[in-house]
C-alpha cells in the first residue's frame, strides 16, 4: 500500500484523476445496483436481465472504433468533460423509467451511458502510458483497478441500504450529482500533453492502425489475453441467483449489494498481496486460480452465505489479472498508437463481457442451471492460462518490470 501511496504523492496529475475515479465509479454503482432492483421488481424475463447486462459492454464495442482515433487528435481534459457530460444527462434520464413499458427509454440511456463511461475509462488508460513507464506504469494501473474495486465495493454495499431505505429514484439522483462533482474537480486540473497529429482523417487513421496491428502480431495476442477478462461479466449471474435463490431470505438490493460488495472486496486485496510475486509465468497459475475460484462459487452458490465468501475469492485473482494484462499491451505498442489499441483493446475486452452476458441469458432460459454456467464460464480461465502458456513461450515478451 505504501507504493501506491507514494505514487500518488508523486505525482500530481495521477493523484486528481484517482480522486475523480472514485467519486464517477462510487456514484455509478448506486445506479447499477438500482437498475438491476428495478428489473426484478417488473418481473422481466431473464433475456432482459441479460440484455440489460449485455448493454453494459456493447456500447463501448459500438464506438471503440471511433473513440481511438480521436483520443490521438483531441486533448484529454475536454474530452473527458464532455463525456462526463453525457453520463450526467443520461443518468438523471433514468429517474423517468418506472414501468415495463419504458424498458426502451432503459436501453437507451444505459447505452448512452456505458458508451461515455468506456470512452472516458479508454481516454484515461491512453493517458497514462504517456505520463508513466514501467514498473510505475503497472503499480498505477493496479491503483486503478483497486480505485474501481474499492468504489465498487463501498458503491453496491452502500447502495442495497440506500435503495432499501431511500428508494430507486434517489439512488440516480445522487449518481448524477457524483457526476457532476467529478466534472467540476476536473475542470480545474491541469493536463499537458503533447499530442502527436498527422494528417490523416479517421479513416485514414483506422486503416494506419490495421497496418500497424499487422506489423505487430503480439499486440493483438495480448488484447485477447486481456479480453478472457470479459468472462468476469457476472451481473446478469448474480441478478438471476438473487431472483432465484435468495429472495425469501434477503431483500433484493440488499442481496445484491452484498453480492456484489463481497467479490470486489477480493478485487481490492488481490493485487496488494499477488503483486509483488508477479511475473509473465507467474501470470498462467493466475488465470488457473481465477478459474478454481469460479468453480468453488459454483458449488457454494446455492447458499447465500457461502456464496459471500466464494465471491471473495472469486475477486482475489481478478483484478490482478486485469491490471497485468494491461500493462504487458501498453508496454508493447507505440505510443503514437495509444489510444486506437487501448481502443480496440477495449472493444475486444467489452465484447467478451457482452458475449459473456448473452451467454448467461441464453443458457439460463435453455433449462441450464446457474451452477453449471458458472462452470462453463471457469472453464474459459483454463483455456486461457493455456493460450498464455503458449504466449510466453513462443514470442518475445519481455516482463514489465525489465
């Protein structure tokens, strides 16, 4: 915890863009776990559950293509205003969905929503190779994802209670002024960046990137290492285990809150006590322990408090994998290219989480139980600490911290 510390202490630029991290994460979680209690209070189907978590992901793979290029011609701090922006109107919009009837008005603010939020977390991963480097490049990343845990956890815990209490309704009010907060701390931060134009339009930028990608194999291998992530993708899982296990116990936001509140307690302490043995082989024993993990909560699902503590352990191993993975992509492009890798990376990443959605959905109303989804979604972590395997041992790619 001390490197972290002194990271932020260093760094200036790094320490506001933590502190707005955690108020925009913290606020979204209050909606997140709202929606999800509104979806079960209308009695919809799982599909829509499912779609609705599908949602999440798909409107950052929609605009990944085009959020890249214009990282690398636009400056961060305005387009990171902006962005916030959008998440503000678009969460405050959410105050007016109350009735089955209004599920398109849902979509469409979730996919506006989630779209600004992927292309404000894109901008800001682009960011930080441009101001930090090794070692430092992956402790800050790490940072991050304990930031977005910990949000995460504090969020969705806090957030049963206050939906429980307060209602759906003020849970989006007090997200949109959580936004609105953010907005006002960035605008007087100060970020100088060079950046790097040419004269290529979008598309001439795409096809820059496509040529690029074709040049370097290994930046392609790595963003799907990073997209076998996207199996984490467990909302819909843990809505439809709460419908269906644990509603005669537990109120329905608390169940969730804790639920989800439980896992991210494990994506906060993972990384303080893995990341300092990690190393690329390393790496492959943690892909093989994510997918033990989820096998263990499988089994313990149907016990909601064993289910608390299986999804501890399902966080332990997540969040380390994350911020690995993404600091062995950011080390191996060019920085021209920054913001289109980290942009597809993100749309591959997303599409993972959005296929991981659907697949959830799909399974659940083909008479396969939660257990055995959840299986099939460990397995995946197998097939990946295989890929790898493979990976380290047939290309050149050297440890971060060389």
């Amino acid at each position: 915890m001390n490197t972290y510390l002194e990271l932020l202490k260093s760094n200036i630029i790094l320490r506001r863009l933590s502190l707005i991290q955690l108020i925009v994460y913290f606020g979204a979680w209050f909606s997140n776990v709202a929606i999800y209690t509104l979806l079960i209070e209308l009695k919809v189907s799982a599909e829509v559950v499912a779609f609705v978590a599908m949602l999440h992901f798909l409107a950052g793979v929609v605009q990944a293509p085009f959020s890249g290029s214009l990282i690398d011609r636009v400056r961060p701090k305005k387009l990171m205003l902006f962005l916030i922006i959008v998440e503000i109107f678009a969460t405050i919009g959410l105050v007016f969905v109350g009735d089955v009837l209004d599920l398109w008005l849902l979509y469409t603010l979730i996919f506006f929503k989630m779209a600004a939020a992927s292309f404000y977390f894109t901008t800001e991963m682009s960011l930080l190779p441009k101001i930090l480097t090794g070692v430092t490049l992956q402790k800050a990343n790490e940072l991050h994802s304990i930031i977005w845990s910990f949000s995460y956890t504090l969020g969705m815990a806090l957030s049963g209670f206050f939906v429980y209490y307060l209602g759906i309704t003020m849970a989006f009010i007090l997200d949109a002024a959580m936004f609105v907060v953010a907005f006002i701390m960035l605008v007087n931060l100060k970020i100088d960046i060079v950046i790097i134009k040419g004269n290529e339009n979008f598309l001439e930028m795409m096809r820059d990137t496509f040529s690029y990608l074709k040049r370097n194999p290994l930046a392609i291998h790595l963003m799907l290492v990073h997209a076998f992530l996207g199996l984490t993708a467990f909302d819909a899982l843990v809505a439809l285990m709460v419908d269906r296990y644990y509603a005669g116990i537990i109120a329905t936001s608390l169940a969730l809150g804790l639920l989800h509140s439980s896992r991210a307690i494990g994506l906060v302490i993972g990384p303080m006590f893995l990341g300092k043995f990690l190393s690329n082989r390393v790496l492959v024993y943690i892909f093989i322990a994510q997918g033990i993990a989820i096998l263990l909560w499988a089994i313990m699902m149907h016990d909601f408090y064993l289910s608390l503590l299986a999804s501890v352990i399902v966080g332990l191993f997540t969040t380390t994998l994350w911020s690995y993975t993404y600091t062995l992509l950011q080390q191996n492009i060019e920085e021209k290219y920054y913001g289109r890798v980290v942009a597809y990376n993100d749309m591959l990443f997303l599409g993972s989480g959005a296929f991981t959605s659907f697949l959830i959905g799909f399974l659940a109303t083909h008479e396969f139980s939660l257990e055995m989804i959840a299986t099939i979604l460990a397995f995946g972590f197998f097939i990946g600490a295989i890929y790898f395997r493979w990976l380290i041992t047939s290309k050149n790619i050297r440890e971060i911290n060389e």
